[in-house]
C-alpha cells in the first residue's frame, strides 16, 4: 500500500504510555536520575504496529486529520517514528503534530527553567526531526506540514523550521484547513508559511470525523472548547461544542475493536457534557456514561481528562451526581479509580478574580479555596484521583496571592491527590506577557513548590499501588519508587541552593 500522506510524530507522543496515560506526562522533565533511554522505557515504550508500520493506537489529534484525509479520498495514513523509512520513496506530504514539540509548555519549561537540562520530549522531537530518515524526506521533496496544541512553539523556532524545512504552520484545529493544504502541497503550488485557524474556521460537529483507527489508551472527545473563559487558557479561544452521543459510542467502539484495555472521556469539564451553561445536567451525563459503559463492560478502565472543581461541588451538592456515577456505575472490582487533570491555578480570590473569574462558577470567586477544598473531599470520597495544576508567576501575582495558595495546598493534605506547580507560560488573553523562569522565583515560591512536592510524595505510593495493581507493572512501579527517592534527596538539595540565589 502506497501513502503519499503521512501523519506522524516523535516517540513521547506515539506511544500508550505502558496503558497509562499518566506516565506520559513524565516526558514533560529532564532526564535525571536515569539513562534517558530508561525515561523513555518509562514514558513512551514503543507501540504495536502492522508490517507498514501504521500504530495500533496513536494521538488522538493525529487520527483526527487521518479520518479527514481518508474520507476525502487521499493515501493518508499515520505511521511510526521507527517505520517511515519504509515510505520515504513515495511520501509527499509529511503532517506533524504535537502537545509541546520544544518543551516550551507548561510543566515542561518549568522542569527546564528549573534544572537547566533540556526536557526528555524536546530532545525526543529534535532527534526525530534530525533522523537522516526524515532529511531524505525532505531532499527528495516532500512538504512538511506542522501543527496540533503545540504549534504556536514554532514562532519561537522559526531558525529550525528553516532548518529542517517546514513548509507550513498551521496553528489552531486542523480539520476544515488540512484538506486545501495537502491538495496545494499534491500539487506543487506554493504553500503558506503560518495559517491561523480562528473561531470562524473551526469545524462544525458534522465537519469533525469519527476517528478510523485507535486512539492513545481509548482517548475519545465528547465537547470540544470551554466556557470558563480563563485569560491564561488557549482553549477558551475555541467555540463550544458537543459531541453527540452516537459518535462518542462509534468512537468507543473503533477503540474496542483494536484491542484498547479502556476509555479516556475527553473534554475540558467532563461534567459539562450538554451542560446547562456552567451548571452540570445529570442526565446527559449519566446516559453517557451508562452507554459507554455498556460498550466497554466490567473491565476496561474508564478516566476522565479534565473536569473543573467547581462543577464536581455543584454535581455532587445538587444532584449527587458524582456518588452516582462513581457508585453505582463506574468503580468495580476492575475499576478502582478514575484519574483525572483538575485546575486550581491559585489559592487567592482576589487573582483568581482578575485571572479565571468564572472558573468558580456558579460560586462566586471569593469562595475559591472553599470550592477547591470540598471538591477534593468530594473526588477522595469517590475514588477520583486528581492531577491538579498550580500556576506560579502568573501577571500581577502578589507574595500574599502565594501564600493563599501555599494555605490552600496545606488544606489539601488529606485528600488523596497529585499536585503539579507550573510556571506561568504565556498564552490566551495572556500571550503577550513575560514567562515566568527561575530567576523569576521569590522565597514564597519556593515555599510553594516545596509544599506541592511534598503533597505529592505522600501520596505517590498510595496512587502507584491502586494506579499500577497489576504484577505487569512491577518493573515501572520500581523505577519510579526509585525515583521518587532520587528527587526528593534531589529537591532537599535544590531547593537549598535556589533558596541561596534568591537571597542573593
Ligand atoms: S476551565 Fe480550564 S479549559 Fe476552561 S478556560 Fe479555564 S483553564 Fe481553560
């Protein structure tokens, strides 16, 4: 079979995660500690592929443009790192897409800006775009097309993109675009430089396919956008839509088909699903989960990407909406928790004002912490275990807005949880402000960093023993005890020397 379209990426992103999507994230450091090679055993073993070397399971966002690509009629098809030699003869377009290709996002840069040592996933991609292989791609004259989350990075690199010969950017959702730009680069004509997807070039929910092959550990999307409108975000800049339920299943079903051992529901707020604006509906949301449920059976997993504090408080106060769909229809004997990515940004009402004023809602922001608090209480009740994310630096933060946060952190303590501190990247409404990097750090940072590391070692084990029950997981579940011990000797050290600069 002959691709004249291959979609790919590098290593970090094609790969299952061992079946743990958390595990990806840990690409997002540097690799101390460890051989880098044993990171990438860690965070991005190899997948299962076919004799073309086309992935069982690969990006959801790459099977996106896939589906686009097949259904209008082109040889498209994602392949492997490893495999695309076996193409290079007949490919003409080569379509890349990433979460963070130069490690520029958030936590990424802020291990970088930390350590000073280049994150696994930016060294990852540069090796790939460096592959004698992808070159030979390029000398014979096919077009490289870059986009996905993560395309706005390469403003910052256009030295690279000259380099390894990009031919287009294409920044914000690809589906509508993709089409025009592989027919122009089929055909020869010149192709633009960088394109912006704005909201009026998005797809509508009729444009957007249903994926044709498995996604990443069953990753299937039910809403696309949010409406919390928080000025750090990018996402907010996208319109709001719902996935209808018949597509969610398909999806679901295409996943099942290949094998996939469970479902990731993705969606900035899971619990937004046909949401009444900010106020969760419980009958869209349970229907959706008693179907997808009825599909995948007792023993596949089921998590949830994100979900918003806010909606897990009102859901459960109102309507008892998570005990419900915890109890009496996700958690068995196989399913003993659901992971998810949550939001606390900062523990201060006055920043979380200026900065994310609806992600309270329908609380008023000044009850943040209370918010963040009971809605952890909620998840700990409920087997619902949150990566929560701390933003540190974010424009006109104050040391007492710290110190907030640091309180709230301490509040957290019994509630089974991971907590991420990130620096402030700039994006959304907030694009045109500074980064926010070590030298950047005051002596409350510090206390705050401290105290989210310690959060998260106490309770690490505990997850990676409920996280990782099965036998399979022993050698990963050793490498990572081993390196919880290594950084936490590492962080006593660090933060005494970072300690030291910021009293200089
Ligand atoms: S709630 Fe989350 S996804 Fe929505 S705008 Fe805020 S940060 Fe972005």
């Amino acid at each position: 079979m002959v691709f004249e379209v291959i979609i790919t990426t590098d290593r970090t992103m094609m790969s299952n995660h061992h079946g743990k999507e958390f595990l990806g994230f840990i690409a997002t450091g540097p690799p101390i500690g460890m051989p880098e090679k044993l990171w990438l055993y860690i965070c991005a073993p190899k997948p299962r592929v076919d004799e073309l070397g086309r992935p069982i399971e690969a990006p959801y966002g790459l099977r996106k443009i896939e589906a686009v690509l097949q259904d209008a009629g082109f040889k498209a098809a994602i392949i492997d790192p490893d495999h695309l030699y076996k193409h290079v003869d007949v490919v003409k377009v080569v379509l890349i897409g990433h979460h963070d290709y130069f490690a520029y996002g958030p936590p990424s840069s802020e291990w970088w800006s930390l350590t000073g040592i280049e994150p696994v996933n930016r060294r990852s991609f540069i090796r790939f775009m460096n592959n004698p292989v992808m070159r030979r791609v390029k000398e014979k004259g096919a077009k490289i097309i870059v986009g996905g989350p993560a395309a706005w990075q390469w403003l910052y690199e256009l030295e690279l993109a000259e380099k390894w010969g990009v031919d287009t950017i294409v920044d914000g959702e690809g589906e509508k675009i993709i089409i025009e730009l592989v027919e122009k680069a089929l055909k020869g004509e010149e192709l633009p430089r960088y394109v912006y997807v704005g909201v009026d070039n998005v797809p509508s929910v009729e444009e957007i396919p249903v994926i044709k092959g498995a996604s990443v550990n069953g990753l299937v999307e039910i809403m696309r956008g949010c409406p919390r409108g928080c000025k750090f975000c990018s996402v907010t800049l996208r319109p709001l839509r719902f996935i209808p339920l018949e597509k969610v299943l398909a999806e679901v079903e295409v996943n099942i088909r290949a094998g996939v051992k469970g479902v990731i529901l993705h969606s900035e707020d899971v619990l937004l699903y046909y949401a009444d604006g900010i106020k969760p509906r419980p009958g869209p949301v349970l229907k959706l989960h008693e179907e997808v449920i009825k599909k995948i059976g007792e023993k596949r997993s089921l998590a949830w990407a994100h979900v918003s504090l806010a909606a897990i408080k009102y859901a459960e106060e109102n309507d008892k909406l998570i005990s419900k769909l915890t109890q009496e229809l996700i958690l068995n004997e196989h399913r003993k928790l659901i992971g998810v990515e949550v939001g606390i940004e900062t523990g201060s009402p006055r920043l979380a004002r200026e900065i994310m004023i609806a992600k309270s809602k329908p609380y008023p922001v000044e009850i943040w912490p209370e918010i963040v608090v009971d809605a952890f209480r909620i998840m700990h009740e409920n087997m619902i275990i949150p990566a929560a994310t701390v933003i540190l630096g974010i424009p006109g933060e104050t040391s007492d807005d710290v110190v907030k946060t640091i309180e709230l952190i301490e509040k957290l303590k019994p509630y089974r949880s991971i907590i991420v501190p990130m620096f402030f990247v700039p994006m959304g409404a907030l694009k045109k402000n500074k980064w926010f990097l070590r030298d950047h750090l005051k002596p409350e940072h510090i206390d705050a960093l401290r105290v989210m590391f310690e959060h998260t070692v106490y309770w690490a084990e505990d997850i990676m023993k409920i996280y990782m029950s099965s036998p399979l997981y022993l050698p990963v579940r050793f490498l990572l005890k081993y390196f919880i011990g290594y950084v936490k000797k590492k962080v006593r050290e660090y933060t005494g020397k970072l300690e030291e600069i910021v009293k200089k």
